[in-house]
C-alpha cells in the first residue's frame, strides 16, 4: 500500500474534514477557545483549506507557512505563493484587512493577535506557530502529520496554556497513530511515571468520579427544598463545595467525544435546578450589603458555570421566533426567560427583556435585533440618568468613568469630591466610592448585550 497516498486522498481529508466541523464546538466550549490544525505539507494544507470552503458551517479558518521561491513545480501545479496568496485574500475579505505575500511579516503578526483574540477558529498550519506561540486561549490541537520526540512535545504544548476555570486542560485531536509516539516522548523528557499525570483519565473513569460526587450531592441536599432555608448556612456551604466539585468533573467531561448525560447519575433537569440554586446562593453572598462569614471565603469558581450552548446569539434567535398571533406565545416567552435564568451573565437582564418583549414586540414582523438595540440604548441611558440623580453624581464625570470602563474594563481612580455634588464625610467617603464603583460595574453589565 502507499501509506503516502492514503494519508494525502481527499475522500480521507474530506472525513476528517467533517469530524472536525462536527466536534469543533464540544472540544472549544462553543468558540470559546480556538484552534491549529498541524497537517504534514503545504500540498495538503491546500487540499484541507479547499474542502473547508466548500463545506458549510461558519468556522473562521486561516492559513499560514511559508514556502520555497523555486519549487520544482509541474505543468500543472500552482504555485505555493500564489494559492497562498488567494487564501489571504480570503482573509483580507473576512477581516476587513489588505496584506499580501508582499507584506508576510505584517501578515503574520496579525494573524497571532486574531488567533489570539480568538477572532480565529481554525489555523492551519504545516510547522509555523507549533513551536512558541503562546495563546492561552488556544485549547485545541488537530494532528494529520507525523510527530516525534521533543517536537511532539512542543507541538502539543500549545494548548496547555491556562487561562480561567474552564480551561484545565488542552485537547489533542489526533488523526494519525502517534499513541506510541507520544508515550516515549513524555518518559523521555519527563520519566517513566509521567503518563498519569499528563494524560487525562478516561472517559469512564470521569464518569465514576462525576457520580461519586452526585452520591455525596444527595446525602447533603436529597432535595432541592432543602436548600431553601437559607439560615442553614452549613448545609449551603457543603452544597457549594460538593457541586462545585461537580462542575469541575463536568467539565472534563464534555470535551469528549462519547459525552452523554444519560451516563450520569443525575438528570440534566435536576442538574439544572442545583446550578440555579448555585447561582442565587452566589449572587447573594456577593452582594455588598449581605454578611454570610462563612460563604465569603468560598470561590464558586463562576467560570465552570458558564452555559456554553446559551449565549446571546441564542437568546436573540429565540426572540426572533416569538409570535404575539400564536396560542404558544406565553409558553414560548417563558422559555425565554427559563432559558436565561440558567445563566449568570443572562438572567440579570430577564426583566429588561420581559419588558422589551411586552412594549416593544407588538407584532412579528419588527426588526427584533434593531428594535432591541434600540430599547437597550434607551434603557441604559435611563438609568445612567437615574443613578446620576439618585446619588447626585456629576454626568460629566460619570459618563467618562463609564466610558473608559466599557473600553478598558478598569475604574480608573476617582475623586470622590469631584465626582458627587455634594461634599461628603471622610467616613461616607470610602463607602460611597466603594458602592459607587459596584453600581457602575452592575450598570455597564446588565447593558453589555
């Protein structure tokens, strides 16, 4: 067989083409993170960026190598340079941008900070960026080339760079068998010991360690009603820290492959009850005008709650379907507003989009994206309004500090004589600003759509 004319078809590429657009957003927590993609020559790199154009899914995909000025080419044969050329054409289209094989190094440079500010799905790559870039929202890695050594280290190093919570580990998608490969590269630059503690478990074992802890969820909390009574501050903080312990093994779990909640101990209806009861527990202990001693010191860990599959764009698509005409009107709103209340960053705005579906979506036909920018921006300025009033703040001076924490995601230092109307204590002062700056976060959140 020719093992080189196997590995290099297109009906091979074109499968592992589809197992990638299909498995993409499971291994990345829906575009949360990104990706490379290593193939084995720029030949193929080409076969690999053809097919994903003709597929249809919505991953940004870019390529980049480098390539000889005189290669021994074929009648037939294009050019590396000039299919390089049309590929960053295509980026140039995507992005807005105008580089060339003329302006490479601008190129480069510019296709790392996409890659970085994760405006990239995909990057493919024959070697270029599997040794040193350091992206720490890089989790995934997709092989089709041969590895070995320190280089197959290196390489799948590039997802080992962590970042929050969720990211506790990197993928390694391999479509070659680089099994043996990879375990005498770890035992010669770590020892013979190392592959337990490199390599993930698998993905039964996960499972176990999921359900042991949903037995220990039980014992604490055999219902949901018992969390209730929110007195029971012991009971709470036990909770905290077994679902907690939960959501850690959740989330190495959903990267596989062969994920299914059924294989659980607990029904997603269930799990989705605790997680908003996690939630209220939080957001109750964060508020500043709450003293719970011991839940203060907990780190809940807010990252690992995070619903991946619901998302803005998801809401937006929900309220896009709503139709006043239909019976299932009322059903469909409150799904909406179910929907939301599974998330931390949503479910402080439910009322604003109860409101927006109530005053503003009289019929079907609106323009539902426009129409609810527009009723954001009004009620954002409302309130920026308001709490200039309330607090007898100076506008100027507020509007700035909001300005710069929208840009920059910082308070930048305050004065507080400056900033209120009316001369303040020294006493009041810290806790004025102190409260100030978290009803300026709050604001700048709930308006963040």
């Amino acid at each position: 067989m020719n093992t080189k004319e196997v590995l290099e078809s297109e009906e091979r590429i074109n499968q592992i083409v589809d197992t990638i657009i299909e498995i993409h957003d499971r291994k990345t927590y829906n575009r949360e993170f990104t990706s490379i993609l290593a193939v084995s020559s720029i030949p193929v790199l080409n076969t690999y960026y053809d097919l994903f154009k003709k597929k249809n899914h919505d991953l940004k995909i870019a390529t980049i190598y480098s390539f000889e000025a005189n290669p021994d080419l074929t009648e037939d044969e294009i050019h590396p340079r000039t299919l390089l050329d049309n590929q960053i054409n295509d980026y140039n289209e995507m992005f807005g941008t105008s580089y060339s094989t003329d302006t490479f190094q601008g190129y480069y440079q510019d296709i790392s900070k996409k890659s970085k500010d994760k405006k990239i799905d995909i990057l493919l790559v024959v070697n270029m960026f599997l040794t040193g870039f350091d992206n720490k929202y890089l989790n995934t890695l997709y092989v089709d080339k041969n590895l070995e050594y320190h280089g197959l280290l290196q390489a799948y190093s590039r997802t080992n760079r962590l970042c929050n919570d969720k990211k506790a580990h990197g993928n390694i998608v391999v479509f070659r068998n680089l099994k043996e490969k990879t375990d005498e590269a770890i035992k010669i630059f770590s020892n013979e010991n190392a592959l337990e503690t490199v390599i993930m478990k698998p993905y039964k074992e996960y499972v176990k360690i999921f359900n042991s802890e949903v037995e220990k969820l039980n014992k604490i909390v055999p219902t949901i009603e018992k969390l209730d009574d929110s007195k029971d501050v012991e009971t709470e903080k036990e909770f905290i820290e077994v679902f907690r312990n939960i959501l850690r093994t959740l989330n190495k779990l959903t990267p596989f492959d062969e994920f299914k909640f059924k294989d659980l101990n607990i029904s997603q209806q269930s799990f989705e009850d605790y997680r908003s009861k996690y939630l209220d527990i939080y957001e109750r202990v964060e508020n500043p005008l709450t003293k719970e001693s011991i839940l203060n010191d907990i780190d809940f860990e807010m990252d690992l709650l995070r619903r991946d599959d619901i998302n803005v764009s998801y809401i937006l698509e929900l309220l896009k379907g709503l139709d006043p005409t239909k019976p299932t009107f009322t059903k469909d709103k409150d799904f909406i507003t179910q929907t939301m209340n599974k998330d931390k960053e949503l479910r402080s705005k439910i009322d604003l989009i109860d409101e927006f579906i109530s005053t503003t979506m009289v019929d079907c036909n609106v323009d539902t994206e426009e129409k609810l920018e527009q009723f954001m921006n009004q009620k954002r300025e409302n309130a920026i309004k308001e709490l200039v009033t309330t607090e007898n703040l100076k506008e100027e001076l507020i509007r700035e500090i909001l300005k710069e924490y929208e840009f920059s995601g910082k308070i930048k230092e305050m004065n507080v004589d400056e900033t209120f109307n009316k001369k303040l204590k020294l006493k009041e002062r810290i806790k004025k600003r102190d409260l100030l700056v978290q009803k300026i976060k709050d604001l700048i959140e709930l308006f963040t759509w």
